[in-house]
C-alpha cells in the first residue's frame, strides 16, 4: 500500500534526521578543536553544517506530522465532542498540506533557478546554493504525502490514533 511506503519514508527521514543532527554535533565540536586548540579552523566544518541541518531539519518534516510531534494543545482538543474533533483534525491537516504545496512551489523555483544561473555560496568552497535550497521543496513534498495519507486514515478510522494523549493528560480527562 502506497500509504505504508510514505509511513516507511518518513520514519526513515526521521531516523536519518536524528543521525544527520549528531553527526553535526560532531562536525562542529570538530572545527572547535581545530579552531581554538590547534589555531587550524577549517574551510567546510561550518557550512557543512549548515548543509545538514537544513537537510535534518526539512527531511524530518513528514516524520514530525506522522508522530504528532508539532505543537498542539491537547487538553482542548480531548474534551471536544468527537465530531468537532475529527473536523479540526481534518482542518489542521488540510491548512498544513496548503501551504506545503505553497511552499513545495515557491522552493521548486528558487531552486531551479539557482541551478540555471550556477548561483553558488560566497564562501571558499563557493558550494552550489541549489544543495541548501532544493532540501526545501522536497522535504514539503514528502509533508505533503504524509498529510495525504494521515487524511486517509482520519477517514478511514475517524480519528487519528491518540491514545498516548489520554495518558499525558490524566484521568480526569478520560
């Protein structure tokens, strides 16, 4: 099933991210050692990180929608009646994969242009801006996907798997 491949994608994307995240952690404790202990910085340990972060933190996009690790406020949503629920449910997805594809398009773009004028970084390693900029449309279209398949199974079950939440709350909330 195409949504379990999405599901699969982006638990990967997210693991991934968590990887990319500590191995930046070791590239900059990298370029401080070399920096102030050796008095030899580097040419690459910063913008590489900055490389990766984008591409971390726009690649675990999907997996941050599929886990519901945004921020919410789920002591409101628990004690609304189910059907208002499911529609503000529905209505978050919807409002988050519009302006996905906003900017999935507008990403598309800049990065397309980037790579027809050879538009490149102003430092030493003059490093191809569409490397940074092309993280963005396709860590929105991965969004994109996954809200189209938490769509899904909000139709399918009528509601998005909570059950962690009852628990967080307490049980005057049950």
């Amino acid at each position: 099933m195409i949504g379990t491949g999405i599901d699969r994608l982006s638990d990967l994307l997210g693991y991934l991210a968590a990887a990319i995240f500590f191995l930046i952690g070791l590239m900059i404790t990298f370029e401080v050692v070399s920096r102030y202990v050796f008095l030899a910085p580097t040419t690459w340990a910063e913008e590489g990180a900055r490389l990766l972060q984008l591409w971390a933190t726009y690649g675990a996009l999907a997996y941050i929608l599929k886990t519901r690790a945004y921020i919410r406020i789920t002591a409101l949503i628990m004690i609304l009646p189910l059907r208002l629920r499911q529609f503000l449910e529905f209505f978050a997805l919807l409002w988050i994969m519009s302006f996905s594809v906003v900017v999935t398009w507008y990403g598309y773009e800049i990065a397309r242009e980037s790579m027809e004028i050879g538009r490149a970084t102003e430092t030493m390693n003059q490093v191809p801006m569409v490397w940074t900029e092309a993280a963005i449309p396709i860590g929105f279209t991965i969004l994109v996907l996954q809200g189209c398949v938490e769509m899904y199974k909000l139709f399918k079950h009528g509601t998005l798997d909570r059950s962690d939440e009852r628990s967080e709350l307490g049980s005057e909330f049950h």
